[in-house]
C-alpha cells in the first residue's frame, strides 16, 4: 500500500480553476492508495478511484470526499457515517481490511 494523503481543497473547483485537471495536484495525491479531500463543495471523481463523498446540503463549504484506487477496492468498504441530517458534519470513513493479517484499518475524512 501507498498509504493515505489528507488535503483540504477548499473547494476542488476554486479560483485556480479544476484542482483534479491540475498537473502538479496530481502528481502528488496519485501516488497514494487513499485521498482524503475536505472542503470539496461536491462529489469528486478521479480516473482510478472509487469516490465516497459525503457533501453538505445547506450553508457554505464543507464537503468530503474519500477516493480509494481501484486496485485495492476489494479489501474496502463504506461505513455509514451520515452523522446530522443535514449534513452539518461531513464524514466518509472507509474500512480497509488488510489481506494478509485481516486487520481492519478505519480511515476517517471528517470536516465540521
């Protein structure tokens, strides 16, 4: 495993334009297995992943957005994490059970 890069965005479609179309973004968050962004705004996808996205429904910002690659996908799985109804509190928490141990390693992507 790569392991996991945690970024706030703030918001992935900001003024610098598409940060998901943005080599140098890329170049970094790719190399990982698990990419936590906060403060995404929407669902994100990316070429390679599975997206879990838990996005705010009312007020401004927030969002979060989990992507595991594809190519550990099936030792993953979502967990339920709508925590607030209205989506006040952002959580996607993906549980990743390693093959050879069966450990289960819990990633939280949160933002309040």
């Amino acid at each position: 495993a790569n392991g996991v890069i945690s970024w706030n965005v703030a918001n992935i479609y900001g003024l610098l334009g598409n940060k998901t179309e943005d080599p140098d973004f890329l170049k970094i968050i790719i190399r990982h297995d698990i990419i936590c962004l906060q403060e995404t705004g929407c669902e994100v996808s990316l070429k390679g992943y599975k997206s879990y996205s838990n996005i705010r429904k009312t007020g401004r910002g927030g969002g979060v957005t989990t992507l595991v690659k594809n190519s550990i996908l099936q030792y993953c799985s979502a967990v339920d994490s709508n925590l607030t109804k209205d989506h006040s509190m952002n959580m996607a928490i993906v549980k990743f059970t390693n093959p050879e141990t069966q450990t289960n390693t819990f990633v939280v992507n949160s933002y309040i």
